[in-house]
C-alpha cells in the first residue's frame, strides 16, 4: 500500500491559535481528504486544519490550506490523477532571493 501524494499549503492560512509545541518542534495537525472523484482542478482532495469534536459539533467552517494529488500508487491503495501538464504548477523559483519577512512562527 504505497502512494505519493502531492501537496502545497499557503502558509498565510494558517492559524497561529493551533500550533502547539511538542517534544521536537512546532506542530500543526492537519486532515487530508482523498476523494474518489477529481475536483474541477484535477485534484483529489483538501488539506485542512484538524478541528476539534466541538468546532464539528458547531460546523465551524474548515480552514483550507491546499489540495493534494497522488502522483504515484502501487496499484493496490489509491488511484493516481491524471497528469495534464497544462493544470501543472509552474516549478519553484531556487531559494537564492532575499528572505520573506513574515509573522510565522517557524
């Protein structure tokens, strides 16, 4: 049962109030959904930010963090999406330009 799941999550989405501290870091627990059916964008899935029994009693709305896409499977868990090049992300820039500041705790 081996797969390789895609993802990207937007970092400005994530909420400060569900980090917590753990014995080798800074954690964040998150959800990940993988459908039976393709979405519009050829993915197969949100990544969310795990929500406590009470904010799914309540029906909190979700925090959306991305998609994901497996891009591998061995055939016996999941099935893999369609590759479109067209619908593929462009490739990241190298980290050789000058850092970010941002607010994030990590």
């Amino acid at each position: 049962m081996a797969s390789i799941i895609k993802t990207s999550i937007n970092l400005n989405n994530i909420p400060k109030d569900k980090i917590y501290v753990g014995k080798k870091g800074k954690y964040l627990p998150i959800t990940i959904t993988l459908n039976d059916e393709l979405d519009q964008f050829g993915n197969q899935g949100p990544v969310v930010v795990e929500q406590t029994k009470e904010e799914r009693e309540t029906k909190t709305e979700k925090t959306y963090l991305g998609n994901v896409k497996v891009v591998w499977t061995n055939g016996t868990n999941v099935e893999v999406a369609p590759r479109d090049e067209a619908q593929s992300a462009p490739a990241m820039p190298q980290a050789q330009a000058a850092p970010v500041e941002d607010d994030l705790p990590f």
